[in-house]
C-alpha cells in the first residue's frame, strides 16, 4: 500500500480525529482557561508550574526546573527573572560555586500557590466531570506514557 505521505493524498481517517490533533486541541483550551485564572495575579501558566515545583521541593536550581518541565534551560531562566522581579521567588549564588544559582520561593510566591491549589482542583474537577475514576486512571497512565514516549522520540532527533 503507498504511503499517503509521498503521495500527498489524506489518510482515510479526518485529520482532526487522530489524537495528537485533539490532545493538542485540548492543551490550548486548557492553557487558555488556564491563562485567565492566573491573569489577575500577573502570572502565565508555566510560571506557576514553575513556582509549584519549587514549592514541592523547597529549592532548586533552574537545571533541576528544566529537567522536570516541558521547556528549555533559556526559557527557565526568563521565567526565573519575571518571578524575582515579582519577588516570588529569591535566588541565591552558591559562595562555592558562583556559575549555580539556588532558587526559593518567597513567602508571597507560597501564598499564591497556595491560593491558586484550590482553583486547579476546581479546573480538574470541571475538567473530569462524568468520566469514572477507573477511566481517569488509565487516562493519566497514558498520558504518561505518551509523554515518556515524546521524550524518548525527542532524544533520537
């Protein structure tokens, strides 16, 4: 059979039914919505990711940040600036060191966390609603998968 991608034909199946194209339309709604909520308090959605990450562990460096979101070491650092600037977030040089920078969140960089937990369990439950736990399960072990899969797929670039 040819391989409708050098012969420029569509696949039988609509392009918008494969399931890239609907996490993908299902991660700008989310990021959208999301975008609104943070909007009063002068924050996008990956710099809360990022402040709930150093809220969770205490500290880290932006290395360690980077390793665990979805966005590179140059964005991370972006990020980091616009977060101290709103002084929700401190940086320390290490004296040993001076190439590594140790970030905190402030006390005001935990109370907006904090304030902000509960209207991401609210997103979550309107987000869920209807779908049975068990359904909700494999969900997020697939999700993981997938995202474990882009990772390694990314890697082999």
């Amino acid at each position: 059979m040819d391989d409708p991608t050098r012969t420029g034909s569509l696949p039988d199946q609509k392009l918008d039914s494969y399931l890239p194209v609907r996490l993908s339309d299902l991660g700008v709604l989310l990021n959208r919505h999301w975008t609104a909520v943070l909007a009063p308090y002068g924050i996008v959605p990956m710099e809360f990711r990022l402040l709930s990450v150093l809220v969770q562990r205490g500290t880290g460096t932006a290395v360690e940040i980077a390793a665990v979101l979805p966005t590179d070491a140059s964005f991370i650092s972006r990020m980091v600036q616009r977060l101290a600037e709103k002084q929700m977030l401190a940086r320390r040089r290490s004296s040993s060191d001076r190439r590594i920078v140790t970030l905190r969140p402030t006390e005001a960089g935990h109370e907006l966390v904090r304030r902000l937990a509960r209207r991401v369990q609210d997103m979550e439950r309107d987000l869920v609603r209807g779908i049975p736990a068990d359904e909700l399960s494999r969900a997020g072990e697939a999700i993981s998968a997938m995202i474990k899969n882009l990772e390694e797929t990314k890697e082999s670039l």
